[in-house]
C-alpha cells in the first residue's frame, strides 16, 4: 500500500522559511519521480517543482529562485525547502510520486504566509 506523508507545514510571515518534508513508503522510491503542487482556497491545483529519478529538476516560474526540491532516496523522502515565502504562497501543499500509469497523492500539509 502506497502512503505519502506530508510534514512541517504551518503559518509563517512573509520573507520566512518553511522546509516540507514527504515520506513514502510501499513504493520502490528511488524509481520515481516526485513532485510538489499546491492548491489555494478556491484555485485548481498546480504544479510547484518536480525532481525526476535521476534527479533532474523543474519549476514553476512564480517559486524559480526561492524554492528548492531535493531528494534521499536512502531515507524514501522528498523534502521541498521554501524561502522568501509570500502571501500568494499560501496553499495547501501535496506530494505526489509518478512512475508510468501510476500516480498517487499525499493528504495535503497547509502553509500559510501571513503577518
């Protein structure tokens, strides 16, 4: 069974940092690629950052320069670190792991930029 578990969400002021952290298991992780998206209040979800197996990297243009995904593939983790966060950074962030046809979710860990 497939578990995606999202951690070190929280509320921050704006210029602060925040580190997510993703957990996986069931999944032979180093295999697949992982992701970050994140949905605001009344917004679609979309997509933030990306790290592919080989460790390849890809951003949206709204967080290029202030936000950094990497990857352990010894400890199954894909953490996504956040600096200079803003207010139009507050979402709720989800992890996502993608190999082929499959593609599963986490539950979702909330950020929240504010003074």
């Amino acid at each position: 069974q497939v578990q995606l578990v999202e951690s070190g969400g929280g509320l921050v002021q704006p210029g602060g940092s925040l580190r997510l952290s993703c957990a996986a298991s069931g999944i032979i992780f180093r295999l697949y690629d992982m992701g970050w998206y994140r949905q605001a209040p009344g917004e679609q979800r979309e997509l933030v950052t990306t790290i592919t197996s080989g460790g390849n990297t890809n951003y949206a243009d709204s967080v290029k320069g202030r936000f950094t995904i990497s990857r352990d593939n010894a400890k199954n983790t894909v953490y996504l670190q956040m600096n200079s966060l803003k207010p139009e950074d507050t979402a709720v962030y989800y992890c996502n792991a993608k190999r082929g046809a499959f593609n599963s979710w986490g539950q979702g860990t909330q950020v929240t930029v504010s003074s």
